[in-house]
C-alpha cells in the first residue's frame, strides 16, 4: 500500500490536524453537552474565587467559565497552546509547567482537568490526581474528564491500537488511599458525533485515531469497514458515541449539589 492508503498521522501543531479537530467540532455535542455539565457544577459551588485549568490547551474551555470566578490560574506545558492560551485569555495567570511541577498560588474552588490525562502515561496518574486534589479549596471540587473506556470512539481506538484509557481504576486507587477525607464519583455524559456520509465519518475517525502517536497506520480500507461495521445508522448517516467520564473529587461532607443530575453517576466512594 502506498501511504494515501493509510490514515494520515498528523502534527498536533499542523494545518491538516486543525482542520480535523474543526470538522469534529462541527459534528458533535461533546463540548456543547460538558459546557453545560460542568455549568451546572460551577453554579452549586459555594464560593467562585479561583478556577485552575491544568492542561487549559489553547483556552477554548477555560475561557467558557472564566467569567465565573474572580480569578483563572492556567497550567499549559506546551509552549505552542500556552502562546494561544495567553492570547485567548490575557487575563489569567499562565503557567508552562507540567501539573507534577507547577505550584499554583491560591488553590480552586474548581480544579478541572479536562481530556489531558491520554497524554500522561497510566502509572503516573494517580499521582497527577493527588497533585490536583492537593491545589482544591476546602469547599472546591476537582474535575478530571475524559472519554468513557467503552464509549464507540475507544472501542475503535482499541480496536485499532489495542489500548484503553481506565479512569475508574484511578478513582478506585485514589478512594483507597484517601476515601477517609473525600467522595469520588463518576458521572457518565453521553455525547455523540453525527455525520453525514462516509466520507466525513472517516476524517472524524482519523482524528480520533490520532488520538496519541501513531506508530504504524491502519488503512483506510480497514478503517472504512469499522466505520460501515459499528457507526452507520439504518436510516442513512452515521454516529459514533463519545461519551465522557467526569469524575468529581471533594472533601467529605461537601455533598454533590446538581452534579450528577445530567447523567447516570456511578458512586465510587
């Protein structure tokens, strides 16, 4: 096979990747619907002093909730989305450090996390949690997001590359360890991509498949069929779920406010 055979394996800092993430943008709900989740979280915290995005990327998040809180604290290593970050919210503190070395100075009455545990290898994560739980507000919460491990998106990123993203697991291992001073729970949010035709189910695909480094490509023909296989819909289109997993640290006695009300929780502690 010739490599226009293949996915593409894009530069996460590239023309094609951008144009990508867009068209996944353009087709789904899955920031629309955390938005609102993580809105209704927001509005029951009983003081709105001070966000903390760790892994705030280029800000697109962080700058729907800034408004919220008198103070936002970003934390980008990336010195490309750390220039775009300083650029979309000029008045946040930005700090370029990874979480395991950055030292915010007041701690959050939110504490979010969102999708940037995949780039943080999987024995390293409980750490990375004990880390954000320690920068939280006695009264705060910290909110660690990502893809649910049996949502459409992951099983095809399993299919394909064999691996999978555990994030109750790391709830359970935190739980054990400090169930004594906090409540953990995961929530489900289901979110979905609704496409068309084929042809913008597999750019929003090879997207998702390059999700972390690519070592050797699937084909197109092999991704073409998995898409036909599990994402078209009998009456014609197609839709891929992406659900999310939020899960919610607080000091015991806090209680969850609206937290669980849009979605299924799952009660880990």
């Amino acid at each position: 096979m010739t490599d226009q055979e293949h996915i593409r394996i894009f530069d996460s800092q590239g023309e094609a990747y951008k144009q990508a993430f867009q068209i996944f943008l353009n087709h789904t709900d899955q920031k629309r619907n955390a938005k609102r989740w993580l809105q209704q979280v927001i509005n029951d915290l009983p003081g709105r002093h001070v966000f903390v995005d760790a892994g705030a990327g280029n800000g697109e998040l962080t700058r729907a909730f800034t408004a919220d809180f008198a103070r936002t604290i970003t934390i980008e290593p990336n010195g490309y989305l750390l220039n775009q970050l300083q650029q979309a919210i000029p008045t946040a503190e930005a700090i370029g450090m990874p979480i395991l070395s950055a030292q915010p100075s007041t701690p959050g009455d939110l504490v979010l996390s969102s999708h940037t545990f995949y780039y943080i290898p999987a024995d390293e994560w409980l750490a990375h949690l004990e880390r954000l739980v320690s920068w939280m507000s006695p009264t705060g919460v910290t909110i660690i997001v990502l893809q649910n491990r049996e949502s459409g998106c992951m099983n095809m990123f399993h299919h394909f590359f064999s691996h999978r993203f555990e994030l109750r697991r790391t709830a359970e291992q935190f739980r054990a360890n400090h169930g004594n001073r906090y409540e953990v729970m995961t929530t489900l949010d289901p979110a979905h991509v609704d496409t068309p035709d084929l042809s913008t189910t597999y750019a929003v695909a090879e997207f998702m498949l390059n999700l972390l480094g690519i070592e050797q490509a699937p084909s197109r023909k092999d991704v073409e069929a998995y898409i036909e296989a599990h994402f078209a819909l009998p009456g014609g289109g197609y839709r891929i779920p992406v659900h999310q997993d939020f899960l919610q640290i607080r000091a015991k006695g806090q209680g969850w406010g609206n937290g669980k009300s849009p979605a299924v929780a799952d009660t880990v502690g």
